[in-house]
C-alpha cells in the first residue's frame, strides 16, 4: 500500500518506519523543514532505541521518504494524521493541528482514500475531520469519497519499535466493511491483534486506557506517602498486592510522579470531556492532582532532611532530565519542577542525563555535565529523579569520594534500602522508611 503519515514527531515517525518495514511505501510529511532536511541527511531529531538502523534500512528500500509537501496525499491509499495534540488552556486537547491536516487531505486526494486519526483525539474528533474534509472539498466542487478511521497510538518512548512489532492490542475504530478491509492490509501482519470498535469507543479507549494507569500510579504514590509515615514498605505491599491476579504486578511502582506528552496532558483532556458533557470524573480530578503534588515529594524530602540548613549554602546534585529512562524526552517531566525550585533555593544545581544534554530550564546556577560522577562534585545531596539504567550500578565509593555530603534522595527506589544505610549514606527513597527507625 501507499501510505502517508502527517506528523513525524515520536509517533509518526515511529509508525512510518515500522510501516515501511511491513513492506508498505511510506511518505512521513512534516510541515517543520529542519526536520525533514534532517531526516533526508539520516539525522534522526529524537532518540528511541533502534529508529536509527530501522530508518536507514528502509530508505535503503526505497521504502521510506521524508517530505514537506502534502501532495503525496493524492497518490496515499491511507493518511495517517500523527500531530500533536497539546493541551489548551482549559486542559481540553487542541485540534488546530489535526484539524490543518483534515484540511490538507481534502485539498490532496483524487481518488477514494481512508485518513485515520493515530494523534490522540477526543470522543466526536473523526466528526470534525469528516466536516473539515467535507467543506473543503465542496469549496473544491469535487465529491470524492473518503473515509474516516480512528487508530489511536499506544506506543510508550523508549521501547516504542518493539511496542510497534508486537502490540497487545491495535484498536481500529470505523463504520463500515471498506474501511475495515483497508486496515487489514496497513496491519496485515497483525491482524489476530486487531479489535475493531466503532469510532467513538476507539477514541474514548485510548484516553481511558492512560487515565487508568495514571490512576495507579496516583494511588501508588499516595499509598507510599503513608507507608513513610506508618513504618511500611511499599515494595512489600506492591509485590503483596500485584500477586493478586485480579489486580496484577503491572503499574505499581510508586515514585516522584509520572510525566511525558501523554498521561498529564490525557487525563486533563479526559476530565474535560466529562465537564462537557455534564459527567464529573473527580476520580481524575484528584489524580491529576496528587501527581502535581507527588513532583514536589523529593523537595518535601530535601527540606526535611537539612531544615537545620541554609539552603542556600548547599549545592545539589540531578540524575536524569527525561520523563522517563530510554527517552529524550522532558516534556512534563518531574525535572522540570525540581528545577524551577532549585534555582531559586539552592546555591548550585549540577545536572546530568545520560542523554539529554540541553537543560531545559536555564539559569546561571544550574550546570549540565558530562558525567555523573563530575556532577556530584562537591554536592551535599544527590536527586535520582530518572531511573535510566545506567544509574543503577554505580561504584558507591566514587560517589562517597566526589560528593561533599552522603544523602542521597531518590525518587524511583533504584537501590536497596538496606545496601545503601549499610555504606553509611543518608538515603531517603519513596514509600520506604529506614531500617534503623
Ligand atoms: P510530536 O510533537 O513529537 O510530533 C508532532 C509532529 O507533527 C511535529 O514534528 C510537528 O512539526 C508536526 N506537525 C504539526 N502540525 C503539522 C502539520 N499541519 N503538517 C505536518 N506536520 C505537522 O508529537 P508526538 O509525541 O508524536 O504525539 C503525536 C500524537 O500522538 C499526540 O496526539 C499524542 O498524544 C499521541 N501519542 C503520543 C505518544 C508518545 O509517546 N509520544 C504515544 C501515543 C500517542
């Protein structure tokens, strides 16, 4: 098949190489220059495992192409619109972008052609873009048919090409057997995965899907602020409770709250859509909100630990910028809180991420470094705040040598407890008291 994919951002760009790689011929258009001039030079703008070698292989194919111009819509069996969806100022998802490629299809298309929503959109989306195309093919005076398809992404940053190649599940929202019949080709190596809903349950499923884990780890998180003040542990009682198949192991790992361009942003959307339509989510009202306080757990940690100090006479050490590990990606990270705070409380911050290495948030007391152990070069206190694997065996005597102080505060319990109090360092984690209290 012929496939057009708009957006080639974490989505589109992942889904175009692994569709190119199906054997389809793919087109990723992107309305942004630099990045398709980048992408023609093998310059690859995001970091996911694996997209390198995947991406050559198939323009090596003749497979895959990069492009800024819309007309490769006209000869596209399916468009798929992979933009961005941000939140606007009530929270609600921003369609502008989906809404410009609806447009942009309608200008293109020739012949009868299905365009399928991959960006994350709101219940009653795919009507908005089956008006837009509408209008602008009747300023056309054309009457070309078209149909409209939801397939809203799952794909998580960092093992997005292996989510791709083995999905538990690919949703395809549609109306009618033509549309059904051409999704089965896009995913013809898939098909024993695909579940077919109609469009609005296909729309609503990706949002609850997000709303439901966040709602775990809210509640997680929540339960490990009590586990420190009881005296319990929270990875005994996630393992307690995850051994119940009812509940299961998955999604149970408290922390210093989730992030990325997905969960905040759907949650708030979803809680949007409730208000809507008269329907109060308040389950998600205040899962939105613990994670907004949960991002300020490790700087309540922090205060409490040296309240004898002046925080401004101590210099601090950052572990991780993303929003996750195997990711570039900052976007509603907890770093950024911790960041903003710091800046303003502390007399210098020394931040590295293994691969992240622009700070997003910029100030003459924050530094970025090139090595983890430089950055805790006279620190008083270390911050893991990401838990990329490369953080999780370090040689604790190095730490002890570079660091002023011994309190290590982290934020996704990736040592143990009773390790790190047995080498003597002050270490605070989540949900999990000391085992000399
Ligand atoms: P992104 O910001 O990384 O990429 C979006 C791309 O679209 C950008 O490159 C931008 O230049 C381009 N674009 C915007 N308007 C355009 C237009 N009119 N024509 C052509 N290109 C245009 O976004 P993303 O993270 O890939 O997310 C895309 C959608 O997928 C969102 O709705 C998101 O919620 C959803 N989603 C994201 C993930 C994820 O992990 N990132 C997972 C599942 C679903």
């Amino acid at each position: 098949m012929i496939i057009s994919i708009v957006g080639s951002g974490y989505v589109g760009l992942v889904t175009g190489t692994c569709l190119a790689d199906c054997g389809h011929t793919v087109y990723c258009i992107d309305i942004n220059k630099q990045k398709i001039d980048n992408l023609n030079k093998g310059i690859i703008p995001i970091y996911e495992p694996g997209l390198d070698t995947l991406i050559e292989k198939n323009i090596g194919l003749n497979k895959l192409y990069f492009t800024t111009d819309y007309d490769v819509i006209s000869k596209s069996d399916v468009t798929f619109i992979a933009v961005g969806t941000p939140p606007g100022e009530d929270g609600s998802a921003d369609l502008q972008y989906v809404l410009a490629v609806a447009e942009q299809f309608g200008k293109q298309i020739v012949k009868k052609s299905v365009i399928c929503t991959k960006s994350t959109v709101p219940v009653g989306t795919a009507d908005k873009v089956r008006n837009t195309i509408l209008n602008v093919l009747k300023e056309r005076n054309e009457n070309i048919e078209f149909e409209v398809v939801s397939n809203p992404e799952f794909l998580k940053e960092g093992t997005a090409i292996e989510d791709f190649m083995n999905p538990d599940r690919i949703v395809i929202g549609c109306d009618n057997s033509y549309s059904q019949d051409i999704m089965k080709l896009v995913y013809e190596k898939y098909t024993d995965k695909i579940i077919f809903t109609s469009i609005k349950s296909a729309e609503m499923i990706k949002y609850a899907s997000n709303s439901m884990l966040a709602t775990r780890i809210a509640f997680m998180n929540e339960l490990s602020n009590l586990c420190d003040k009881v005296g319990a542990n929270i990875e005994d009682v996630a393992k307690g409770m995850g051994t119940d198949t009812r509940i299961g192991p998955k999604f149970l790992n408290a922390g210093c709250g989730y992030g990325g361009s997905c969960f905040p942003k759907d949650v708030k959307a979803l809680i949007q859509t409730g208000k809507e339509n008269n329907v109060d989510l308040s389950i998600l009202h205040h899962v939105d909100m613990s994670n907004t306080w949960q991002k300020h757990i490790l700087l309540d940690k922090f205060q409490d630990h040296f309240k004898l100090y002046y925080k401004e006479d101590l210099k601090v050490a950052v572990w991780g910028l993303s929003f996750k590990p195997n990711t570039d990606d900052t976007r509603e990270a907890t770093s950024l809180v911790m960041l903003q705070w710091l800046k303003d409380n502390v007399s210098h911050i020394n931040v590295y991420d293994p691969i992240v290495k622009e700070l997003p948030i910029k100030s003459d007391n924050i530094s970025i470094c090139n090595d983890k152990y430089e950055a805790l070069d006279g620190v008083d206190c270390l911050f893991i705040v990401t838990e990329w694997d490369e953080f999780k065996n370090p040689n604790f005597n190095m730490i002890k040598e570079y660091m002023n102080g011994d309190t290590i505060i982290d934020g996704r319990n990736i040592y143990s407890l009773k390790e790190l109090e047995n080498k003597g360092f002050n270490y605070i984690s989540i949900g999990r008291p000391s085992i000399y209290k």
